[in-house]
C-alpha cells in the first residue's frame, strides 16, 4: 500500500510531516510506503537526519504550496504543481492508495471532488470528524464540506458515517442523531424535518430521531449528522471551550490545593493526551473516489501519524465499497 502524505501542510511544515511519517514505521507491512509530497530539499533536510527512511519513505517534489489563505478553487485550477494538487493527480492514477493532507481544507476538498470525483450514488462528500467525549467518541457530519446542503445530502452523511464509526470505532449498530434545536420532531427548521423522514424510513440506518448539542457529551448517540456550516461551528466551539474548560479547572484546582499542584497538572496532561485530537488523526471526506484525511492544522507528528493509520486501515477494510453497497441497496429499496 502507498500513502500519499501532503509535507506542506501543518503549522510547521515540514517538520511534522516528517516525523510524523518515520513514526509510522511500526504499523506499516513490508512492501507499504509513504510518499511525502512537496518542497524536495525542505523535506530531506529532515529526512536525512533520520536513518532508514529509503526503506518505506519516497519523495515526490513540487514547486508549489497552496496556503491557508489563499482562494481554494481557484489555487487548485491555477497551481498545478502544487502538494495537494499533485498529491490528488497521484490518488486518481492509482500511483497512491489514500492521501492525507494538514493544508488548506477547501483545497483539499476542491482537489478531491476535482481528480478522485464522487463514489458511485453519493449527492455531496462530506467531511467526518471523531470527537472524544468520556463516552466514546462520536463522529460527527459534516464539519465543512458542504454548507448547503438538501435532505438528501444529509441522510446519506448519516449512512455514510454509520459505516466509518463502525469501522474505527468498532461499535457495530451506531446510533445516529440529527442535530436540531429540540428532540421532538415538529423541531427544527425544513431541512431537519425533512431529513429526519429520510432516515427514520432508512432501514440500514440505526436511527434515534432529534438530537441537541448538549447530546454530543452525554452519550446518546455515535453519529450526529448536519450540515456542513452547522458542524464547523460546533467543530470550532468543542475545541476552544475544551481548552478553556480545562484550564479554568485547573488553576482552580491549584488554587485551592497548591500543595498538591504537581500532581493536579499531570492529571490535567493525561486528560488532554487522551481526548486530544492528534489521538484519532484526521478526518475522512466521505463519499469522494478515494480515500483522502484532513487533518488539523496544528496536527503535531502524533496527529499525522495517526492520521496515515487511519488512512491505511480505511483502506484495508473497504470502506468506500461499503459506502456504494449500502447506497445502492437503499435505492434498490426506494424504487421496489
């Protein structure tokens, strides 16, 4: 198996790459390898400084890196020879199996949905992150792929991360939940209430009806499904109060204990270690023709490390084959 893996991506590119690659080593079969895509002599600078890297490590130069800032459509059209670009020309002529990328998320997905099209019956790719929470992690999406979505786009996020919580996860019937602003089902605005028709008739979805953001931490469901504007600021709110929380906590806790304020912070890093993002890698863009991760920004060599595991076993396990069987028997079953 090939990996293609985005060096110009994270914060500190390519440093994180990098390590992040070599680390990976331990999960790899004979014969796997990662190819690191992006600026040649930047990447062997670290890359030399490790040994044995030759054995499962390629490089793949480029003369380009689309940034954060910049417009992601338009860099994809326009910058060829790009990390990300290249890297999706590389998954589409078969010369990768999946691609991981820490760079610009619109250009990612503009870069996917461009060379590695749409799965056969899939409406709309949509990005799917797991969330730790203290009762398992919950996969929510979308978390940005598509803000404009229709019913339609909504129940197949539901059947499609049903099938990647159940495989990363290995809970095998995922509750899901449709994120609305109260359970009962006169809630909701049109889109809710139509999307929840759709899943709650889906037979291959295990389906609970309503559920409310407060829901994410109590452990009422695996998959919450919405759409892509709705789950990048839930997205984005889990993330900042999480750090917040945690250290409002913890100089409370010191306050009231300073004798005791050694061990009260390395239980405050054991917690954050455990429900820290780069601890489940990236997320998957559901639905595309390959299988591509994006992670964080601000991944460190743990996060892409974790994120190229995840990327090999989802292509171990078939998941995309899954996704277009389980699709294909839901529209046999409309139409009967």
């Amino acid at each position: 198996m090939r990996i293609g893996l985005d060096a110009m991506g994270t914060d500190r590119a390519p440093v994180e790459e990098v390590c992040g690659a070599l680390e990976c080593r331990p999960f790899l079969d004979a014969g796997d390898k990662i190819v690191l895509v992006g600026d040649e002599a930047a990447i062997r600078k670290h890359l030399d400084q490790a040994d044995g890297w030759r054995e499962f490590i390629e490089v793949r130069p480029t003369t380009q890196h689309i940034r954060m800032g910049d417009a992601p459509v338009e860099a994809v059209r326009t910058m060829l020879d790009s990390s990300i670009v290249v890297m999706a020309q590389m998954h589409r002529d078969g010369l990768v199996d999946a691609c991981v990328s820490a760079g610009n998320t619109g250009a990612c997905v503009a870069a996917a949905q461009m060379y590695l099209r749409r799965l056969r019956g899939v409406h709309r790719p949509g990005i799917a992150v797991l969330t730790p929470t203290f009762h398992g992690p919950v996969t929510i999406c979308d978390v940005g792929a598509n803000v404009n979505c229709r019913p339609q786009h909504l129940h197949q996020y539901g059947v499609m991360a049903s099938i990647y919580a159940r495989t990363v996860t290995g809970v095998q019937s995922p509750r899901v939940g449709l994120l609305s602003v109260g359970e009962e089902d006169a809630k909701g605005n049109d889109l809710v209430k139509r999307t929840r028709e759709l899943l709650r008739d889906d037979p291959n979805v295990n389906f609970i009806g309503n559920v409310e953001g407060r829901d994410l931490f109590r452990g009422a469901c695996e998959v919450v499904v919405c759409d892509g504007f709705v789950g990048n600021v839930v997205l984005k709110l889990i993330e900042g109060m999480g750090a917040s929380v945690i250290r409002g906590v913890l100089a409370e806790l010191t306050a009231a204990n300073p004798a005791h304020a050694l061990e009260i912070k390395q239980a405050a890093r054991t917690i954050v270690t455990k429900y820290d993002f780069n601890e489940y890698g990236g997320a998957p863009l559901l639905g595309v023709g390959g299988i591509c991760i994006i992670c964080h920004g601000a991944s460190d060599h743990r996060g892409i490390m974790n994120a190229l595991r995840v990327a090999k076993d989802l292509v171990k396990r078939q998941v995309n084959q899954q996704i277009v069987q389980q699709l294909s028997a839901g529209a046999e079953g409309a139409n009967a």
